[in-house]
C-alpha cells in the first residue's frame, strides 16, 4: 500500500538569466527589500547586481546586509536582525551559498518579531516571517529549497539547525552562471554536501516515494556533472547540472532531514574549521559502509549510478576530491561520537544508531 506525504511550497525558476527574465516576480512580495549577502560572493558571482537590477526595474527600494560570515553565529544572524528591524522591509532576499541564505530566513524571522536568536529553535513564531526569495551561488546546500536554517552555537560549540514550514523560500532563482566564480576547492567541497544529501536521503528511515525520485534523478545529475569535477575543467553544462542535483537533494532533504554524517561533520567544522561539504565527504564512504547491513541494495544502486564498482572506490573518488590530512584523536574521536548519536540527525539514520556507530564511522574514516 501506499502511504507518502511530501510538501514543497518553494517555486523554482532553473535557467541562464532567470533574474532578469522574471524580475516582475519580485513585485509579489511587496515594495521593499533587504538583501542578505556574505561579504563578496553575492558581488563577486554577478548576481547581486542583477536582482538590483530587477529591484530597480520593479521600483523596489532595498538596503544590503552584507555581513553574514560563513557557518553564521546566532550573534551575526542578531546584527541582521538589527538591520532589518531598523530598514523593517516586506521581504528578504538571501544571495549566496548556504551561510547567507540560511542567514537570510532566520533574518525574515527577527526582522518581525522582537526577540534574541536563540529564540529561533523554538519554531511557533508570535509573527509569520517574511517572505525570502533565494539566489545560490553555490551548487551544494539546497537551501534555497528547504525550511531549515543551520547556524553556529558559540555557547554549546558546535552548529545546530531549526526548520519551519514558514521558513521554505517563496522562490528560488537559479542561475549556473552565479557559480562560474567558485574556485575548485569550494566547488568541490559544495559538490560532494549536495551528494552527501542525497545519499542520506535515500539511506534514511524517513525516505519515501517522492523523496527517493528525486535522490534517483539527483544522482544521475551529479554523476553527469563528475568527470569535469575530477578534471577540474568545468563546463557550463557540468555547472547547471550541478545546481540542479543540488537543489534535488534539497528537496530531498526537506522530506527526510539529514542523518548522523552531517551530526558527524558539525564538530569538523566547528572545531577543526573544515567546510561544511568536506566534512560530510570525509563520512561519506563509512556511511555507506555502515549502511550495507541495513540497505544493501539502495548501497549497491548509489554506486552504480555513480558508475563505482564497490565502497574502495568511492572512498579513493572522496580522498581525491578532498584531499585532507586530518587526524583525529582518540579523545576527539568519543566526544564527537557521543554528542552526534544524541542528535535528532542521527535518529533519522537506518539500524540503530549508538555512540558506539558513531565512534566507529570516525575511527574508520579520520582515525
Ligand atoms: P558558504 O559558507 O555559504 O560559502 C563558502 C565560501 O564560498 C564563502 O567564502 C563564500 O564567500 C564563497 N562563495 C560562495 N559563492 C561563491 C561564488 N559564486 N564565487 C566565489 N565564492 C563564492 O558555503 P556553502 O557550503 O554554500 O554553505 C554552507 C552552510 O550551509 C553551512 O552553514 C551549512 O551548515 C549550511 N547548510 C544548510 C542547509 C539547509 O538546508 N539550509 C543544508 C546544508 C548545509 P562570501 O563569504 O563572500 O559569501
Ligand atoms: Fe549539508
């Protein structure tokens, strides 16, 4: 019998020019607007100056807050929320790779309701955020198609996420043209979380019908986009498939949520300062180590789509891509095991998942 539910309220709008092509639509969400960006990128990948361009043609007024660091702090996303109570505009727009756009739904938050950051993992918001409209500039997180929103917690030491359905971008604009600018270490690294969401997608308890036809496609888009991703001769072709797989695994991910490898990879970034993607990659083949005395065949059909021949192979494809000579120690290795097996993350991983699981996928891969 089936028995599925899957919502996915954000539009998306995929091609070359899209901005420009659609600007009226940004007239829908009212007459003021505040950009969220990181420092350059949003510059530096062309895309900010075509949604002003698209504000300017609609007669939009708009401000820019352009300080979002990469895995933001709650006190970064309190300095938006400062800006944008101050500018109080009728919507945001979050240009750039993960870090800005999660910035900019929790941004949309404070901007209308007056309290601190932390208040955000509530959920249940006295006041409906405001509409967010998402341009990527990196092909990796699928942010720009999910309700969750991952930020960095000074005070506990590592990252954590909130979603709410409010929280889903009302659109999405996607243009490979805006990742022409990445260099190849960050556009491997943002390749390899896109992978890291579809195959956890796919190896979760919480995967059902829809949520597997898009890891499927997504797969197929991503193992399209590797031969240019191991040459590092990157075509425009290989880039829009990229985007698309990575906005697959988003949606994905928006069904399922993500499993123990990113619980896994939070305390690499948080204390060994390795980006997000290259966390998750570094897990990625113990994972599916992990995952062959529960899923066998889904294992089986992830590498074949990827044309690998076994888990050796895609642990080499891994290390070449991300090549890193982290190593850590015993000590590292149980802390970071027994925080990650408490996470709702690792509840969602198939079999039953203990600090022991957690340590031995560690051990296996950065030991
Ligand atoms: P990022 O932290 O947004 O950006 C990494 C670096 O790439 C930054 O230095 C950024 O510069 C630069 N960059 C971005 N686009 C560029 C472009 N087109 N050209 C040149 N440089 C560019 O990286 P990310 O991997 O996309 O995002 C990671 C964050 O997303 C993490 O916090 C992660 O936890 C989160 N995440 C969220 C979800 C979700 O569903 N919400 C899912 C997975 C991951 P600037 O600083 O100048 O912008
Ligand atoms: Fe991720």
């Amino acid at each position: 019998m089936l028995d599925f539910s899957f919502f996915m309220p954000t539009e998306i709008l995929h091609g070359p020019e899209v901005v420009k092509r659609h600007a009226k639509r940004l007239k829908e969400f009212g007459r003021k607007a505040l950009l969220v960006t990181g420092r350059n990128s949003a510059r530096r990948s062309g895309a900010q100056e075509d949604v002003t361009a698209a504000l300017e043609h609609c007669g939009i007024a708009y401000e820019v807050f352009d300080q979002v660091e990469n895995n933001p702090t709650l006190e970064n996303i309190a300095e938006g929320g400062r800006a944008a109570r101050q500018f109080a505009p009728d919507f945001v727009i979050g240009i750039g790779g993960g870090s800005p756009l999660d910035a900019a739904k929790a941004i949309a938050v404070l901007a209308v309701n007056s309290f601190g950051p932390e208040k955000l993992y509530d959920g249940d918001y006295t006041n409906r955020p405001l509409p967010v409209v998402a341009v990527p500039t990196t092909a990796g997180t699928g942010s720009e198609v999910t309700q969750y929103s991952i930020l960095t917690l000074t005070n506990k030491q590592t990252k954590a996420g909130f979603g709410d359905r409010s929280l889903f971008p009302r659109l999405a604009f996607l243009d490979y043209r805006y990742t022409e600018s990445l260099e190849l270490e960050v556009t491997r690294n943002t390749a390899v979380d896109a992978l890291s969401h579809l195959i956890e997608a796919y190896l979760s308890r919480r995967a059902g019908d829809f949520s597997d036809i898009l890891v499927e496609a997504g797969l197929r888009l991503w193992s399209r986009a590797l031969p240019d991703l191991k040459s590092a001769a990157f075509s425009s072709g290989m880039r829009d498939s990229l985007l698309a797989a990575s906005t697959f695994g988003g949606m994905a991910i928006a069904h399922t949520g993500t499993t123990v490898v990113h619980a896994l990879g939070y305390p690499l970034t948080y204390f060994h300062d390795i980006p997000h993607g290259r966390a998750n990659g570094l897990l990625l083949a113990e994972y599916l180590r992990y995952n062959l005395q529960h899923a066998k065949s889904r294992v089986g059909k992830i590498l074949k789509t990827l044309n690998l021949k076994d888990i050796g192979e895609f642990k080499e494809l891994m290390r070449f891509l991300l090549p890193c000579d982290l190593r850590l120690t015993a000590e590292q290795i149980s802390e970071y095991g027994i925080a990650a097996s408490r996470t709702k993350n690792a509840s969602h991983t198939l079999g039953e998942v203990s600090s022991q699981t957690c340590i031995d996928i560690l051990q296996s891969s950065l030991g």
